[in-house]
C-alpha cells in the first residue's frame, strides 16, 4: 500500500544481496506513482538500460521487442541484480526482464504483478506496533517518550512508515511538542490523513496517487467503502453499499485489491486499513449518493432476519418490522446462516451503533432487535448489551417509544443472563408498559414472561409465578402455543426451586410436547432440564442422567453455550449423587469453564459451589472451602444459592473446624430459605442444626431438628429423608 516502505525495503535487500551478483546492480525507477511524473514507457526504460550497458545510441533498436532481446543477449550469463522500482504493471516489467538463469529481480509497486513468470509476491504490512514504536523513537532523536503516549500515536498513524516518518519530522522540528498532544490531536481531527504530513509531504498525496489510476466504477466504489464503520466487508454487502450487481462489484473488489488499496482477508472478504478509510472518508463529498450507508443497512436487515429463522428462541419475539426489505442473501442451512452471522457479528454490531448516532435510528433498532437471537443464544450477551443501550439511548434522545419497547425488552433478557437482576426488571417493566399503551398484546405477554423469570432469579417466587400466570392467560386469548410454552416452561422452574416437584414435572411436560410440536429444539433442551431436575431431586439419577444428555446434545447442535453448561451442571450434581466423583468433577469444571467464559457469574458461583461440595466429599476440605468462599463471592445478594452456599459450608465446618461455625452456618442457612420459601434448603438446614446439636450431646434438640428436616424431605420425596429417617430410628431406638 502508499507509504509502506516499499523502495527503503527493497533497496535494503539490494545491498545485502549484491555480493552474489558480481556483474552488476542496476536501479531503474519506472515512475508509477510519482507526482507530476508519467510511468516509464517500457521501451525507453530499455533504452536507459542498454546505454548502461555500454551500447552505443546509434546501435539501439527502435522496437520495443528488438531492445528487449538485445537486453536479454546483454545479460546472457551474466548474474545481476535489477530493482525496478515503483512499477505500474506487468506489461511495464516483462520486457526488462533477463533471458537467462542467474540474475535476480527486485519489482517493486503498489499493484499486484500476477502475470509474470516465476515472480515471488511478497506482500508487506504495516510494522508491528514495537517495530512502529522502535522506528519512531530512532526518528526522533535521543530523547525517550512516555511509551505509553508513543504507543497511541503509533496506533493513530496506522502503523505505517510513510506516516510515523512523517510525524517523528515534525516532533524532532517542534521541541515544546509531545507524544501525548500529536496523538490528542490527531484523534480530535475529522480528517486525521491530511494532518499526518510534514512539511509539503503528505500521506494523503501518497494516496491521491493511487487513486488517480482507478476508473471511475473502482474510484466510486472506494469512496463508499470507507461509509461502512466494521471492520471488514463481504462482496455482497459491499455491491448492496455501491448500488451494483455482484459481479461487477467484484471486479472492482479485485481491482482494489490489486492495487493495495483494499485487503483480502479471505475468498470474497476485504478490509480497509485504517488510514486508507481514512482517505477514503475524505473523497466521500465527490460521491453525492446519500442512499448508499441505507442500502448496506438494508442488505444486513434482510440477511440477518433470514439467517436467524435457524436460531430458536423459547417464546415469540415480537419484531419492530414485520415486512422486511427486500434484499437476495438467502440462507439454505443453519450451518451457512450460523457461519455468516459469527464473521459478520462485530460488523453488524458496528453498523448498528452507528446507525444508532448517525439519523437511521429505526434501522438500527430493527437490525438490532433481529440479530438479538443469534447473541443470546450463541453467549455474545455483552455485546448485546452494548448494542441495545447504544440504540435504547438514541431512542430516548429521540423519543421514538415504538421501537423503544422492543429494545428494552432485549435489554432487559441480556441483563438478566449477565445477573443484573433488579436493573433487568425495571427496564422489562417499562417495555411491559409500552406495548400495553400501543396495545401490542403478544409484546405485552412476552415482557410479562420476561419480568417472571427476572422475579424468580431475584427469589421473588409469589410475584415470578403471578407474572407468568398473566403471561400464559395472554398467550391463550391469543392462541400463541409457542408463548404458552415459553411461560410454562418459566413457570415449571419457579416450581421447582419451591419444591413443588410433581407441579414443576407437569409443567414442563406441557411444555415439552408444545415444543416438540413446533419443532423448537431450544424450547425442547429448557424444558426436558427442568423435567431432569425433578427426577434428580427425587433420587432418581439414572433417568435424569439420561434426559440431561438429551439436553447436552441439543444445545451443542444449537451452539447455545448457556444451555450446555447448565446440562454439564446438572449432569454433576447426578454422578456426584451416585459417587462418580470423577465424572462429577469433570461436568462441574467443565460448566464452570463456560459460565466464566459467558462472564455469567451466578451460574459460574454454582458450579463453584458444586466443585466444593465435590471437593469435601471427597476429603479435599481446604479446596472445598476456597471453592466455596470464592462462590459466595460471586452469588452476592442471590439470597436462593446463598443459602444453598450457607449449607454447604456448614457442612464443611461440621467435618473441619477450620471452615467456621458450623451452627451459626445453618442458621443462616435457615434463615434465609425460610425468608424466601425454598423448602430443600430449609430442609438441608434443619438436618445441618440436627446433627450440630448431636455433636454437641445435645440430643433432644438434635433430634427435634432432624424430625423437622424429615417432615421436610418427605413432603418433597428427597432422597435425603431415609438417611435421616435412619438416624432418627437409631436415637429414638437408644
């Protein structure tokens, strides 16, 4: 590309290689990008070369073929090394060319030579950011800058010679000036190519000089490139930007590439270099097509809402569009639409939220509000996040409370996921509200079905369940089953978590057959986990083992990370129960891996939390308590796994002294189940409280505690009951 070090490199090269060819070294500029400067015809470039070689005026031919044989009769066995610098083409380099073996030619251009014979193309890139940092520190003389400073204005000149060159001049000619100001400058500037210059040498003329030899199609084509704000750009997206057919784009495209003003990152995928959109930015005012960033955005609207008709979601999801723009980029698999969202994912993000800053708000918030699926499921929840606060706050400034509902909802899902319960409420809430005021009523039912399950992780059990029954009445005035399922499916959780087993079975179980009927295998996978709970819970392991590989495999084929770590949790806590530790140890360590990875943090304490149960188990006390006290940590005001968290440990203290007390422990534990109606862990209390006051020879009031507990486990069915039930035979029987 202009200003990459072409001609220093080469030359470079030439003096380290001309001990290897003792007849001669010749440097030939050809002109292909000099200002004010024709390129060399092929022809008189012989000529200069021949008179090098000795031969005469008068005794060279006229032809161009004639003077390219006598060059190549010239150099018959003979080794020279011939650098021809700043090429425009093939058909300028061919007729230079030597005849026989020996010799070694350096070519050196700004366009890609494809055509000539055992030609070696090396590419070169910008410097790496040492390299950047290294050159301009030797550039500007002795004094050493904050490595810091020199780093972001290394970064803001694109890493590339030509402008690090350029910039160390004019610091080395201003003494008073710094790092830190060149850098703040060049980052408050709208048009940074043209400041990076020194005195009448600019990059941006380094530029001008490549674009001058597009045509007017390539030249048009550039200056819309640099309107797309990603990173990258397929071929499809950029002939939807350039108003074009493919195949023309295409060409085009290479005609870029080819003269190193665009990168081939792979088969019909390219990117601008920083600078060179820099530029391109700049030629934006010649184009007068105000249309072109619309068209590119409604190319990726009608793209992502076909590719994510393979992304299941548990309930319907009401779209702020219902008819999409027309566009030709057609999904025939989950595995073609899933592969083009993951390459494309940070474009889109990238267009969206400018799309959000820059007049095309309501486009931004449909793009949004469909790639939202394929985020969520595919746990890219921050970026979610990031996006629909960037077009919830335009929105606002706006006050466009149509769209605003959509994106408060999405809102509200991601910041459930990512554990900021109360924050996800509020904004649900809102949304709820909003579609009930422009009488969106399945909207309505799909916030109400939100804010239910928000409730339950904030162990708000009565208000969870009384949500989700609104939820479900909506969804059945409107005969939407994949609604009602997604509301059971919600509500069958909150029933487990309140011990009501055989109510959170049948359920899920309504749930599940909706599901399967609608082919929704996420709905299937959420459904058949609360299913397995209620087998494990009552000891039935090799059935709820069964089922939660079931779920394993479908979230793999779904990609849905959330859901495979929830199945691989799930899955040891069975084999921990059946004393497969090692089994136990590796689906814990597994989902606590994903969870941290989805910076899931609640579920991440869970299987924390497991990993220290496992650990006690199995004799490890000082690790279980590390794992456990780094859960508690993470679980923070999730009062549910805090009193699991509070059992756990007391359990641990009552074997290990060191762990705490292990009483005060269970009283927590007591506590705060009691507060919030989790009978299992009132349970897991009560038994803990019972076998503290054994231990302390007080049997009376250890035995009424493991009545109590066992009054517990047998309204649930637990398996925990005939242990219990067989020590309190045994005291009773003493």
């Amino acid at each position: 590309m202009p200003g990459i070090g072409k001609t220093t490199f080469a030359v470079r090269a030439a003096y380290r290689l001309a001990g290897y060819f003792p007849d001669g070294q010749v440097f030939l500029e050809l002109h292909g990008h000099s200002p004010g400067q024709a390129p060399v015809d092929p022809g008189d470039a012989l000529a200069s070369l021949l008179l090098l070689w000795g031969v005469p005026a008068i005794g060279i031919p006229v032809g161009l073929d004639d003077r390219a044989r006598l060059w190549r009769e010239k150099l018959a066995g003979r080794k020279i090394l011939l650098l021809l610098d700043d090429a425009v083409d093939d058909e300028q380099v061919r007729p230079l060319l030597p005849g026989s073996p020996g010799s070694l030619v350096l070519v050196t251009s700004r366009r890609r030579i494809e055509s000539v014979g055992d030609a070696c193309p090396v590419s070169l890139q910008t410097l790496p950011p040492q390299d950047a940092a290294a050159m301009f520190q030797r550039y500007t003389g002795a004094h050493r800058h904050d490595p810091r400073a020199v780093a972001e204005l290394m970064a803001m000149c694109g890493y590339l010679p030509l402008a690090i060159a350029l910039t160390a001049g004019r610091l080395r000619n201003h003494p008073c000036w710094t790092p830190e100001q060149l850098a703040d400058d060049l980052g408050r500037s709208r048009n940074r190519i043209t400041m990076l210059r020194a005195g009448n040498r600019t990059v941006a003329a380094a530029f001008d000089l490549s674009y001058r030899d597009l045509s007017p199609n390539e030249k048009r084509l550039f200056r819309r490139l640099g309107l797309h704000p990603g990173a990258q750009i397929e071929a499809r997206a950029a002939a939807a930007l350039d108003g074009e057919d493919r195949e023309p784009t295409g060409e085009h495209l290479d005609a870029l590439y080819l003269n190193h003003l665009l990168e081939e990152v792979a088969p019909g995928r390219y990117r601008l270099h920083d600078l060179t959109r820099a530029y391109s930015l700049t030629l934006s005012s010649e184009d007068g097509d105000d249309k072109a960033f619309e068209r590119l955005l409604d190319h990726y609207l009608h793209a992502v809402r076909s590719a994510t008709r393979f992304v299941a979601t548990r309930g319907p999801r009401p779209e702020i569009a219902a008819q999409p723009p027309v566009g030709t980029h057609e999904f025939e698999s989950e595995g073609e639409a899933i592969a083009w969202l993951s390459a494309e994912r940070a474009n889109l993000g990238a267009c969206i939220t400018y799309a959000a800053a820059h007049d095309h708000l309501h486009r931004a918030a449909e793009l949004a509000v469909a790639l939202h699926p394929y985020l969520e499921q595919h746990g890219y929840w921050h970026d979610a996040h990031r996006i629909d606060q960037a077009v919830l706050a335009a929105e606002q400034a706006a006050g466009n409370l149509t769209d605003e509902a959509a994106t408060r909802a999405d809102l509200g899902r991601v910041q459930s996921l990512l554990g900021d319960h109360p924050a996800a409420v509020g904004d649900l809430i809102r949304a709820r509200d909003l579609y009930a005021r422009s009488g969106d009523r399945l909207g309505e039912a799909a916030a109400l079905t939100e804010i239910g399950f928000a409730r339950m992780e904030l162990s708000e059990y009565p208000e969870a369940i009384e949500y989700l029954t609104r939820a479900r009445a909506l969804y059945e005035n409107l005969e939407n089953p994949f609604g009602i399922a997604g509301a059971l499916v919600s509500l069958a959780s909150v029933q487990f978590r309140l011990g009501r087993h055989d109510a959170a079975r049948a359920d899920g179980e309504r749930a599940l057959a909706l599901y399967v009927e609608l082919g929704n295998r996420l709905g299937e996978a959420l459904s058949l986990l609360c299913i397995g709970c209620t087998y494990g819970v009552c000891g039935d392991y090799a059935s709820a083992i069964d089922i939660f590989d079931q779920v394993l495999s479908r979230s793999r084929e779904l990609g849905d990370r959330y859901t495979e770590a929830r199945a691989l949790n799930n899955l040891g806590r069975m084999y921990f129960e059946r004393g497969d530790y090692g089994m136990a140890d590796g689906c814990y360590s597994s989902a606590q891996i994903i969870y941290s990875r989805l910076d899931s943090r609640t579920r991440e304490a869970v299987a924390l939390n497991n990993l220290g149960r496992l650990h006690h188990a199995g004799g490890n006390f000082r690790l279980s308590l590390m794992y456990l006290k780094r859960a508690q940590v993470l679980f923070g005001d999730d009062r549910a796994w805090q009193a699991e968290n509070l059992n756990n440990l007391g359990g641990l203290a009552l074997a290990w002294p060191e762990a705490g007390d292990p009483a005060e422990l269970y009283r927590q534990a007591l506590h705060q189940s009691r507060a919030i109606g989790i009978r299992l862990q009132e349970g897991r209390a009560l038994e803990g409280l019972g076998r503290c006051a054994l231990k302390a020879v007080d049997v009376a009031d250890g035995v009424a505690r493991l009545r109590e507990a066992l009054a517990v486990f047998d309204e649930l069915k637990a398996p925990e009951a005939k242990a219990v039930r067989t020590v309190v035979a045994s005291l009773a029987g003493a």
